[in-house]
C-alpha cells in the first residue's frame, strides 16, 4: 500500500495518508476537492472503510466538496464511518458563497456534523468531535497512528477569518493577469525569479484570509513524515516554526512537502524552504480553473533556488497530473533545460507515493 494517495481533484487538494506507528495504523483524509469532482473523490474514501482523521484545511470550493459529498452519503451510517474530523467550521457565522469560496458548503457540512451527533447520540453511539478550534500550537498532538504539529491557523487569524469575511469582496477577476504574467516569467530564469519579493494576505481580502486561515500541519508515523501546507501563506509557517525551535541553522526534516495552494506564487518562499530539509515536493493541479492557473513558474524557481538547497541532491517534484495537460491550461513553467540544469526530477501523473520507492 501507497504511503501517500495524492487523488485527482482538478484544480484542488484531495489526499489520503496511510500512516502507521508501532502496530496501530490509520487513515488520515486531507480536503476532498472540488464538488464536480466529488463522486470520485467519495468513491476512493468509501474504499477505506474507516477514516480515522478528517481534516477540511479551509472553505475553499476546491477543497470542501467531496468531503461534504462523503458525509452526506454516510450520515445514517452506524457506526459513522469518521472516527474524528477537523474542520474549523463556525457554525454560526452568517453564509457567504462566491464561485472560488464555499462559506455556503461549509454551513451545511456543520448542519450535517450537528446533525449526526445528535442522532449518534439517541442511538447510543459516541458523537464526534468536530467543533474543537484547531490552532497552531507548540506541542504535537498524539494520535494512536501519528503526531501532528499543527503550524496554521494561529488564533489571531483564525478569528480574522470567523468574524470579518463579511466586510470583504473579492475580485475574482485574474485570468488575465495571470497569462500576462506567465508570459513575462517565462522570458526571466529561475534564478531571477527565485529572488522576486511575495506579497503579503491581506486582512481586508475575503479569498486571502480564507487561505491565510487554512488548517496546515505536520505528520508524522514510524513509515514516512509529511508537510501538509493547506493554501496557507509562508508568513504564518514561518512564525510557527520559528515557535517551536525551528531555524535556518535547525530546520525541520520531512520526507514530503505538500506545496501549498497548488503552487501559486505568493504561498510559499525562501525563507519557509530555508526553514525546511526536504528534496520531495508534491504539486496537486490540473492546471486551475480558468480564473486561476497553476503552479507559477515563480513557485518553481524558489524551490530550484532558495539558498539553502543543495544543489548536489536531485530535487523531486510531483504531480497528479500529466504535466502536458497542466501546461495546456496555463503556460509552460519549466523548461527541459531548466530541469538538467537545476538537478530537479519530475514526476508527472502520479497518485500513489511510498517513501521508500520516491
């Protein structure tokens, strides 16, 4: 069995990790792609049975939707198939959906988990856990199969996010932008680009808090270790890492990075991979979803050139894709000559990873 299912969601995040510590074993689901894409993404949960970790990173439409699809279809199930799930749902937070933010679905995935606690609870079985606010914290949390160091949100974003999503509008519009981008990052090197200065989220942007917001964490079991970055943005990666003893001199060792946002630009940069030992990188796109292309070219140079790589070790980059089709949405951001150049490994329309074969 895979360590690592990085499912084919479109333009979004769908994962299972088998873990494993000692004799226990478990399964633990990241987000659950778009919801167009959700009959698939639902038919590879029911395969597992149980899912012992549940975990919605943020309200995004890309990430919620087969995860709500799952529950829906399992709510009368007994026992619920879920054992815990993490959602950072607020209940009571008035409803706003656009196209790309799904506070809408994430509504009705929380009347569907109030729902089923309480019928859990007439009918005599355990309820689950699932309105606990996840925050970032200094120690890890022990699960019987992993330990995970939660690292976003901090509370401070999180309550951004819960109270003032409202008071945001957010232009969607960026298409355009984006291939007019491209265009020009492509007529620049890795190495320029590597150097280019990030944007930070903005707290009156509805689409960036939400991002901002997202639950990212890392795993770890005795078979591999895994960086799970949600759509966060480095800043607050960063400070949490910088909280519990991490630095550029003590980075933190995993095997896995699951780059974050799918890749964009300004979710990563070379302070947080300076801050990180690991030389496999997991991608998940098809490309994006018209008003939104991915991965940036920019993204792939911090990784090819942030100063702390060593560029005698092969850097991996994964992806659930073929890398033909992800270009056909966007543009090319590699070139073949980039790849022999910057000692960098593509791996392109994988969905199953194991530790010891990656």
């Amino acid at each position: 069995m895979a360590d690592i299912e990085m499912l084919q969601a479109l333009h979004g995040d769908a994962f299972i990790l088998h873990c494993q510590k000692g004799n226990n074993k478990g399964n633990l689901v990241v987000d659950g792609g778009p919801n167009k894409n959700s009959r698939n993404i639902v038919r590879e949960l029911d395969a597992l049975g149980v899912i012992d970790l549940m975990v919605l990173t943020h309200y995004d439409d890309d990430h919620i939707g087969g995860i709500l699809s799952y529950i829906k279809k399992h709510k009368s199930d007994r026992p619920f198939p879920v054992k815990h799930i993490w959602a950072n749902c607020a209940y009571d937070i008035p409803v706003y959906t656009s196209p790309n933010i799904s506070f809408g679905q994430a509504k009705k995935l929380a009347d569907e988990l109030k729902e089923i606690n309480e019928e859990l609870a007439q009918d005599g079985f355990s309820t689950i856990d699932w309105e606990t606010p996840i925050v970032a914290e200094k120690e890890s949390i022990t699960l019987p199969f992993a330990d995970i160091l939660i690292l976003s949100p901090n509370a401070g974003t999180k309550n951004i996010n819960d109270k003032n999503y409202m008071n945001a509008i957010h232009n969607a519009n960026i298409g355009r932008e984006y291939y007019t981008r491209q265009k020009q990052a492509l007529k620049n090197s890795l190495s320029e680009l590597a150097l280019v200065k990030k944007r930070q989220p903005k707290e009156n942007d509805i689409q960036e808090v939400i991002n901002w917001s997202s639950i990212a964490f890392v795993v770890r079991s005795d078979n591999f270790s895994m960086l799970m970055l949600g759509d966060s943005y480095p800043c607050s990666i960063v400070e949490s890492l910088k909280n519990v003893g991490y630095s550029t001199d003590n980075p933190l060792y995993v095997d896995f990075v699951k780059i974050s946002h799918h890749g964009s630009r300004n979710n990563i940069s070379n302070e947080l991979l300076d801050m990180i030992d690991c030389d496999r990188f997991l991608i998940s796109t098809n490309g994006g979803n018209g008003t939104s292309c991915h991965p940036d070219r920019e993204t792939i140079a911090n990784i090819a050139c942030h100063a702390k790589r060593d560029r005698n070790k092969s850097i991996h980059l994964y992806f659930n894709y073929p890398i033909r089709k992800i270009e056909n949405v966007g543009y090319k951001f590699i070139e073949e000559k980039e790849v022999e150049h910057y000692n960098i490994v593509v791996h392109e329309d994988v969905q199953q990873i194991t530790k010891e074969l990656a």
